[in-house]
C-alpha cells in the first residue's frame, strides 16, 4: 500500500497562507485527498480529487499533486483553522492508505 | 442528510471477536462502496477495509488482513464488520465513512470505541 509522509507539525500566523505536504511514490499517479479533524470530533474531508472542494468547504482551502508530493494549501489562515490534518490516496491494487497527520497551529 | 451510526464496540479480551454495525441513511446506500478507518488513541487515521457497491469486492489494510472481515446488507441499509484474533494494538475508535468517486472516505460517523484488554 501507499507510504505517506507528512511533516508532524505547521506553524502559521493568522491571515497568512498555511502549507502542508503529502509525499509518497508517484503519488501524482493517483488521486489525493485532504481531512481535517480537531479533538473529539470525525474527520471532516476538504479537499478530494487533488483540488476539489466538497459543499461547504471555504475558497482558501486549495489542494495540488503532482510528482511524488500532494499539497493542501490554507490562504488567509484563521484561529478556526486549526486542526491536525491528513491526506489520503487509493491504490488500486492495494486499497487505501492516510498520512501520518500534520497538527496545523494558528499562532 | 447523510446519516451514518456506527455500534457495537466495547471491550473484549485478546483473541476475542466482536461485529461492529454502521446504520446508513439519507443516501442510496447500495449504490456507494464503504470505508471502515480507525484510529487509537492519540494517534493517527489508519485505514481498515473497503467493500464496493457494485461486487462486493473487499479491499484490506495490511495489519487486519485474514482478521476482519467487512461486509454490507443493503435491504438494510447496514455496514458491517467482523473483528477476529483481537490484539490489544487493535484498540481503537472504529468510523464507518460512504466512499467518493475516487475510492476517498467522504462522510463520516461519530465511531465506536473498541477497547481490546485483558
């Protein structure tokens, strides 16, 4: 199955632009996805597709992939933003694997 | 709306077994394959088993691969999955979650509680 690598931890500050990497083998062969979830409560998908956001999902969430990494990328950071974060990709052959999860802080 | 119930969980010796439900609603639940993904505390998401809408075809993550079982009734609406050969590392919060085009978890349950404990 995929191996994805996220870093632990992302610091940004407030209304700033937040970036958090996803690597992993050709992972730009497949598709990527992004979950946020804050304590005690389900992950919440918000980016699927490499780019697409679900309904609901604000406009400074952003997502990319190309190569061997999958980036989210959170424009005009806010308190409520933050969270730990994981992505997520499906190999066909082997079905599906997460990232190890990145806690983004707001500072 | 979507609506997705897992039950079942608690606590169970090593070695033991345990079938956890998940109850769908506001969707036309055989026509989405399902995720089961699990995480133990303070840890991170692990991905567990994948059941297709279409053939049933099962999918399994390494770790519970010839252990669980997942498996789905679809005049009832349900989700299931059969935990066998329990170990205490399989102590976990288990979410069911419908599937998006792209074989990603999309919506997801509140999860239940499996504590695998002596």
């Amino acid at each position: 199955s995929f191996e994805l690598a996220q870093p632990p931890s992302v610091s940004v500050s407030p209304g700033q632009t937040a970036t958090i990497s996803c690597s992993g083998d050709n992972l730009g062969d497949v598709f990527a996805a992004w979950y946020q979830q804050k304590p005690g409560q389900s992950p919440v998908l918000v980016i699927f597709q490499d780019s697409k956001r679900p309904s609901g999902i604000p406009e400074r969430f952003s997502g990319s992939n190309s190569g061997n990494t999958a980036t989210l990328t959170i424009s005009e950071t806010q308190a409520v933003d933050e969270a730990e974060y994981y992505c997520q990709a499906w190999d066909r052959r082997t079905g599906g694997a997460f990232g190890g999860g990145t806690k983004l802080t707001v500072l | 709306q979507v609506q997705l119930m897992e039950s079942g969980g608690g606590v169970v010796q090593p070695g033991g077994s345990l079938r956890l439900s998940c109850a769908a609603s506001g969707f036309a639940f055989s026509e989405y394959g399902m995720h089961w993904v699990r995480q133990a505390p303070a840890k991170g998401l692990e991905w567990v088993a994948f059941i297709h809408y279409a053939d049933n075809k099962e999918y399994y993550g390494d770790s519970v691969k010839g252990r669980f079982t997942i498996s789905r009734d679809n005049s009832k609406n349900a989700l299931y999955l059969h935990l066998n050969s329990l170990r205490p590392d399989d102590t976990a919060v288990y979410y069911c979650a419908n599937s998006g085009i792209n074989f990603n978890p999309d919506q997801w349950g509140p999860g239940t509680l499996v504590t695998v404990s002596s």
